[in-house]
C-alpha cells in the first residue's frame, strides 16, 4: 500500500480536479484551461480517496435493495474498510502485480476490493456474475489469476477450476474457501510504505471484439482512477449528488459511473439492487432516496419511458445516457415528463469519456457532443487524414493519461490501434460545422445489444459446435427495446432439413454455450451470400435485416426464441 508522501502531486491532482467542477457550466473554459496533472507515484485511493475520506461522514455509498434492506457508508467508513480489507488480502499472499478475479454483484466488497487493490498496487479483473463457467475459466487462464473472490452464488462455477488460486468467498462459507467476512478483524491502519507508480497496471478488462476471444484491455493506477476526471465533467455529478449508475460490476461503465466519476466529485455512489429490472420498482427507488444524477443505457431509458414518467416526482438535475447512441424521441419524452435533458455521450474501455453533451452546453438531437477537457479528438478518413468523417480517434502528441496502458494479449493489436500518432477507437462519425460529433456506427462488424457488446465471430464459432450446422453469420437484427439483438443465418449440413423442432434444439442448445446477454434471439435457415473468394458478405445480411424488419417480414424458415413457449419452463 502507498503511504504517505508528499502533497505535491496531491495538490496537482486537486487543482486540476477542481478546475472542471469550477467551470461544469463552462465547456470552452473547462476544454481551454484543462490540462492534466504530471503524476508519478500518485496512488488515487492512499493519496487521494482517503485524504478526501479523514473524518469526512458524507455517505460515500447507499445500497439499497428491492425487499428494503439498506447499508451507508460513509467516506472515512470506505477508508477504513478498504485499509482492513488490503491488509486481508495482503496476509493470504496478494501482491503487488497478482491478479485478482472479482465476480461479484453490486455489494459494498465491490468498492472496498477496488479500493484495496489499488493500494496494494495488485490488478483487479472486474466479471459479472451471469458470466458462464466457460467464460470465467477462459478469463482465469488467460488473465493469469492468481486469486479468486466470487460471490457465494458464483461458486459453482469456479469449483473446479484448475489450478492453485486463493479463493475468497462473498456471503455464506463454503467449504475450502476462505471467508471475506474475516477482513474485519484485521487492522484499519495503512502502515505500508511502498511508493506507487501511476504507470502500474491496476484493472483488466475482457472486451468483446472481432475474434471469438475477447481483448484483454489494461488499465494503470492513473488511466482510470485520474482519467475519470474527464468522465466526471461530462456526467457532470457534484458534491452534493446522490448519484445512480445502473450497471453491473464486470463492464468498464461501472468502473465508469460507479466509482470514479462519482468519488472524483466527492458525490454519493446509490445503487438499487434487483433481480429483475423492473422500471417501476427503479423509479420509486429514485424517488423515495432522493436520487439527483442517474445514468443509464439506452435500453433502461427505453423501458422507463414506457412508464407514466410524471407519476414519479423526483429530484433528479442530472439525466445521463451511455453505452450506444440513443434515439432522439427517447431524450424528448424524457424532457417532455421531467423538464431535463438526457445527455449523450461516448467512449469505450480502451478510454474514458471522450466525447459528450456537457451541462449547459446547447444539445442538438443526434449528436454525441464534443470532446471531453483533455482530449483532443479527431476523425480520420480511408486514408489516414483528417476529416470531417471518418473514425472517431485520439492524437497522442501528447498522449493524454486516460488512455488503456495496452491489449495485454496482442502487441501487434495494441500496434494497430495506436498507428500512425493516433489512439483508432474504430468508431465512425460526422463532425457538423459547430464542432459537434454526429455517431455513426462500428467500423467493423461488432455490435450492441442492450449495453453489450458482442463479437458476431463468438457467437458463430458457439453455434457451429451444433452438429446441424455447417455454416452461420451472426448480425444484429433490428429490435425495439434492445435496440437489436443477434440472429443467425444458419446454412444447415446435407440431408438436415428446417423445421421448428430444429430451430428449438438450437436455441436449447445455445443457452447451453453462452451468457444471457450473448444469447442468439433469432435464426433464419438458408444459404449465405459470399464473394467470389468464397467471404460471407454480413453487409448483405445486415442490410436484408433491416429491410425485412422494417417491413415486418418474416420467412417461412425464420424462427424467435420468443416463438417458443418451452423456453421458458
């Protein structure tokens, strides 16, 4: 754990903290003035959080859940709680460097791990707990694990994992697990001296790309914890928030809106637990706690409007939308109901919040925003040059702090996506005549459903496994709620015929392979359109979808998970 040092690079960091939440009203000053503190052996959570947290009895974090049982606790409670918990795990062989699996729910072991691995200066690989067996050995192995905390609802699936790792469990014991219920008895002090170094990596992410396997993406002591900072100007949460994040441990968003937007403000992080989102329970939640900032992904906002919205008063000055573009009707019913705007912004886990709508700045329907204070932010056609259109990309001269550390699995990707002086999000967008970005789409064929992300390549190499199947391309299809979610076309082997009980062995089947939000929603039977060099043409295919969805045509040989009532026995 990083001791106390100097207060220089403390001040530096409060300085320019201080600047975005001065001028939150304020873009062009904010974006002018801005400049990143030159850190080095600044460790966030020692020198920052619990400096902030010294006797501080602000609420740090408020969970509640939807059968009423509530926690607080306050800044110097996550101070001491995250001391306890660094020495924890520093006494069961945690150190600095070791990897460290979290597959937890929203629960307060959450923020104190996040906290505590900062300080011991160890990695915490952040999963959600609807993660399959699968998904969370691959994750083990190729994350090079060294310790294992998982909920006690989780267990069974790390069981038998191979391998020597410490594991920890969250709740009820189990049997040859070790308690985390046994961090209380160890000491609130920090009394380790070891100086931090800012370039340490601190965080590992699993991000879904173009392979079946997902990118492993490298965050440092400072990319996030300090990066952030440009994240809490554009979500734009103060002091006196009580501000809502609705997402799960495991994506880069909580980390996101969670933590540190949030905790950089010295705001109060709500959650409401659930077990099933239900619009009507979350809105009363915000209204009886007196929730001020709320952000959410489209997909929540979509369902939350189709709620009476007026019937729920609230206090809520802050209405935030992340995760993929959201429809301009959404944002003008919201503001019809609430008289606030819904703001939009962008960015990925490779970053932080790069571009986005800013509290009293004019919002034009549509458009993503402008750049984030720290960032400069460009589009670069065919060609590698400047443009008006083209993908979304960062310049490197100088390289802005906030950026991912590397693709800890790929030199040669890592490579590609910081060629030529510029960090390529593979994003496409506009830029108008005001400076304002206009999101386009992927540059590529992976895809949103819901808040997710998913890989077409993943999912296609899942259902091949399927003894019926020869070959299949996965797209998104069109879908009012989630925005769209996968279908398959499916080329079957010789002498297998469509039928429906086919189509439902198929969904059985790959409920069996791949998490809830992964799962294929539709399928439709017949050949693939390819290239003369033999390619399936997915543009092809994207474009069909649309087109057949818009009209609301559906072939003899296209079948919908929700077609099938036995799916849901």
């Amino acid at each position: 754990m990083a001791g106390v040092k100097g207060t220089g690079e403390v001040e530096e960091f409060l300085a320019a903290r201080d600047l975005l939440l001065k001028h939150r009203q304020d873009y062009e000053t904010a974006h002018h003035e801005f400049l990143w503190p030159e850190l080095q052996s600044f460790n966030w959570a020692s020198d920052y959080f619990d400096r902030y947290a010294q006797g501080n009895s602000r609420v740090a974090l408020h969970i509640v859940d939807e059968f009423g049982f509530e926690q607080k606790f306050t800044y110097a409670e996550m101070a001491r709680r995250s001391n306890q918990v660094a020495n924890f795990l520093r006494a069961h062989g945690v150190r600095a460097g070791d990897r460290v699996i979290a597959i937890l729910p929203n629960v307060a072991a959450i923020w104190e791990l996040t906290l505590a691995i900062l300080k011991l200066g160890a990695v915490l690989v952040p999963c959600a707990v609807l993660l399959t067996a699968e998904d969370l050995a691959d994750r083990v192995v190729r994350g090079e694990v060294k310790h294992i905390v998982a909920d006690v609802s989780c267990v069974p699936k790390v069981e038998n994992l191979q391998g020597s790792h410490t594991r920890i469990v969250v709740g009820d014991n189990q049997p040859g697990w070790i308690s985390y219920d046994q961090s209380y008895d160890y000491s609130p002090r920090d009394d380790d001296q070891s100086i931090a170094d800012v370039n340490m990596p601190f965080l590992l992410y699993f991000t879904s790309g173009t392979t079946a396997a997902p990118k492993l993406v490298i965050h440092t002591q400072q990319s996030y914890p300090v990066g952030h900072l440009a994240t809490m100007y554009w979500v734009g949460v103060r002091q006196d928030d009580v501000h809502l994040n609705i997402s799960s441990p495991g994506w880069a968003k909580h980390a996101w809106s969670s933590v540190f937007a949030p905790w950089n403000a010295g705001a109060t992080v709500f959650v409401y637990r659930y077990e099933r989102f239900e619009s009507c329970k979350v809105l009363e939640a915000i209204a009886r706690h007196n929730v001020t900032s709320l952000c959410a992904p489209p997909t929540v906002w979509r369902m939350l409007i189709l709620q009476d919205l007026e019937r729920f008063p609230n206090k809520l000055r802050n209405l935030i939308s992340a995760g993929e573009p959201l429809n301009p009707e959404i944002i003008a019913r919201v503001q019809a109901a609430w008289n606030t705007t819904v703001r939009d912004g962008f960015g990925q886990t490779e970053t932080v919040a790069l571009l986005g709508n800013f509290p009293g700045m004019q919002i034009k329907p549509g458009a993503v925003g402008k750049p984030t204070p720290g960032h400069v932010v460009v589009l670069l056609d065919a060609e590698g040059k400047e443009s008006d259109e083209g993908e979304i990309a960062v310049k490197l001269t100088p390289r802005p702090p906030s950026l991912m550390q590397a693709y800890a699995d790929s030199a040669e990707r890592t490579a590609a996506a910081t060629l030529g002086g510029y960090y390529r999000t593979g994003d496409v967008a506009r830029r108008d005549s005001d400076g304002y970005f206009n999101y386009v789409g992927r540059a590529d064929d992976v895809f949103k459903c819901a808040d997710y992300r998913l890989s077409p390549f993943e999912l296609e190499s899942a259902l091949l496994e399927h003894e019926a199947i020869a070959e299949a391309a996965v797209v998104p299809s069109p879908d009012e709620l989630r925005q769209a979610v996968p279908k398959a076309y499916i080329t079957l082997v010789p002498d297998i015929k469509p039928s429906r009980d086919l189509a439902l062995d198929i969904f059985r089947f790959i409920r069996g392979r791949l998490s809830p939000y992964k799962r294929i929603r539709r399928i439709e039977f017949g050949a693939l359109p390819k290239t003369v060099s033999g390619k399936i043409r997915r543009a092809e295919l994207r474009q069909r979808e649309r087109e057949n969805v818009n009209a609301n045509h559906r072939s003899a040989t296209e079948y919908y998970e929700s077609d099938f009532l036995e799916l849901s026995r």
